[in-house]
C-alpha cells in the first residue's frame, strides 16, 4: 500500500502572554486573540499576567520571565506573542532565553496587513513598514509563516529584512520605497482632482477593523468588494459611486480599518491611503454594536481621525449589526446604544435593515 505524507505545513503553536490589571486591559487580551487566529496561529496556551517588578532585560522580573520560558517549552510553543511592544533589547534577550522566536503586537499586524496586501500600492506600504520595524530588530529571529498563508509574507518584506543583514542595504530599499510611495500619492491627488471636477460630494466609511465597512459599501453600491469576518480584509481604498436618493450623488469611499495601538509605521507607510478619509466631506463612522468595546473603538477611530486632520468633519454614526443583539434584550441594548450615540442610524447590513434611513441621512447631508 502506498504510503501518504502529510504536506502542508501544520499552524505554528503560539504561546500567547497578556498584561492585565489597567483599565481596557481585557478587551485587549480579546484582540490579540483576534489578531493570533487571523495570522492562522494556533493558540497553544494564553497567559495573563500581573507585572509588579520590571527590569530593563525583560520588562518583568527575571524570576517571572524563566517561569514563562519554561511553559513555552512544556507546551512546544512554536513562538512567544506579546500584548506589549518590547524594546528591541528586550525581544532579543526574550529570544536568547527561549530559544523561540518573539512577536509582539506591532508585528503581528504588520505581517496580517503583509498577508492581506494584493495590489502594488498596499505591496509598497506594507514592504515599507516591515523593513522601518525590522531596521532596528536585525538580530530578531525570523519565523516563516508563509506556507500557512500563501506563500506572501516569507518571499517579500520580512524575509528580504533575513537575508539583507547590512544596515546600509536596508536604509537603502527604505528610502527607495518612500519615493515609490510618494509618486502612488501623487497619483492619488490627480484621480482626486480629477473627482473634484465632477463636483460630487465624498463620502469616507470609517471605522474599527471588522466593523462592516467594506459590507456597507457593497450594500449601498452593488460592488463586491471583498468582504470576510477577520481582521483588516480591506487595505485599499476603493471608490463607487452612489445615488442616496434621486437626483443626488456622491463618491462612496471604503477605507483601512482602524485599531487601537495601530503601529506607527503603517500610519506613516498608510498615510496616501488613509487621506482619502481626511479629504472626505463626510465621513459615515461605522461602529459593530454587538462588540463589548465598542465606546473604546469610538474612542480609538476618533483618535486616529484626530492625527490624520479629519476630526472636525461631518461625522454619521452608523450602528452595524443589530441583528446580532440579543433577542431578549435586543430593543432595550439599541435603546441604550443611540443614547450614548446621538442621531444615529442603526442598521443591519447583512439583513438590509435600516439602509433606506441611512441613504436618506447621506443625502440629506450632502446636501448641505
């Protein structure tokens, strides 16, 4: 009888390790779960842990930091996961220690933002952002994800940053993808003057990760952007044009999911990306109103908006997903929702709910 042979890579064991105790603490133990399964990790234990001594080697006592090594090694966890960003001394001496490879949160979702990047421009952004983190971690062991993932992340970015170890070489591909960035930005500024000729209103969806954005899009205009239940799906803004009401339209532009704590260097590699919600005239902010921490992902699309000049537009609240509240208390939870979200329009995008108010809203807007 022939014997068959397993061939595809199994997910790599993660050993994930959560402060708690501050304020928000839990929610975030919740995303990076949500960031680990959508990476394809196989999460082989999660750790919460309270730090009272930290010392300059590890971030925690040295007493603690052998305890959590060794747990590593008893489950045969592929790599460590920190809910932190250590310094990159301390990712070393975490990786000298364990003997496994150590990502913390920054990295995790520039290799999801790698693993979602299909067309040229997002290629750029994101190679640009691997190499700006990896620059200062060259020491860092690099754990190969690529099989599990299709094949992306370990033939572009991070595995170049393996290989090309010479400082100058990497400073080097950094400035040649700036440039390269910087010439897709100014495409982007002549499609938008070339909108702007058409005198339409823009109006920029917005929000946390996984909210229901680039579904709501799809809803409004018949696209068929893709759309799926995990983190960060969409990288690229997309545009459609759109009729909320007769004789009425606008330029409906789907954009980058926010979350909190996302790394700066996304921000900075994003920038020509995320304009397209700075230089909206209105943006449609839409929230998941079955998620437990949803007044902290206002607070946090709030603050990216902040940074990128765009708080002070027009702003839509959308409440997404009702269908998902509970039955018994479905009525009573919206009820609460709208009153710590004033004039919002509470819609199911999945069940059509509530998109008749919402393109009356839009136009009534854009008509201002």
């Amino acid at each position: 009888m022939q014997k068959l042979y397993e061939t595809q890579e199994k997910p790599k064991r993660a050993f994930l390790v959560s402060i708690v105790g501050s304020a928000g603490s839990e929610s975030q133990v919740r995303e990076i779960n949500g960031l680990a399964e959508t990476l394809g990790l196989q999460i082989a234990a999660h750790e919460k842990i309270r730090v009272r001594e930290k010392s300059p080697k590890f971030g925690m006592g040295s007493g603690k930091a052998e305890e959590l090594a060794k747990k590593a090694a008893d489950i045969s966890a592929d790599l460590l996961v920190f809910d932190w960003a250590p310094s990159p001394s301390q990712q070393r001496n975490w990786e000298e220690l364990s003997g496994i490879p150590v990502l913390d949160r920054q990295e995790l979702i520039i290799r999801i933002f790698a693993d979602r990047a299909t067309t040229r421009e997002a290629e750029l952004q994101v190679n640009l952002a691997e190499l700006t983190y990896f620059l200062p971690r060259l020491t860092h062991k690099y754990i190969d994800l690529s099989r599990q993932r299709g094949g992306r992340y370990g033939t572009k970015g991070a595995g170049e940053t393996k290989l090309e170890t010479d400082r100058r070489k990497l400073e080097k591909r950094i400035n040649q993808l700036e440039k390269d960035i910087e010439q897709v930005r100014k495409q982007r500024q002549t499609q938008r003057r070339q909108r702007e000729r058409n005198n339409l209103p823009v109006c920029a969806i917005v929000g946390y990760t996984n909210a229901g954005k680039s579904s709501l899009l799809n809803a409004l205009t018949g696209s068929d952007v893709q759309t799926e239940d995990k983190l960060f799906v969409t990288l690229d803004a997309v545009t459609r044009r759109f009729q909320p009401a007769p004789g009425v339209s606008v330029l409906l532009t789907d954009t980058v999911g926010f979350i909190r704590n996302l790394p700066h260097s996304l921000i900075k590699a994003f920038r020509s990306t995320l304009e397209e919600a700075s230089l909206a005239d209105i943006l449609i902010h839409i929230l998941d109103a079955c998620d437990p921490d949803i007044d902290r992902n206002y607070e946090t699309t709030l603050s990216v908006l902040q940074e990128l000049g765009a708080k002070e537009l027009p702003v839509l609240t959308v409440l997404n997903k009702i269908d998902c509240l509970p039955v018994e208390s479905g009525e009573n939870a919206l009820d609460g929702l709208q009153d710590r979200f004033p004039d919002s329009i509470a819609v199911s995008v999945k069940k059509g709910t509530g998109l008749e108010a919402l393109k009356e809203r839009i136009a009534m807007m854009s008509k201002k």
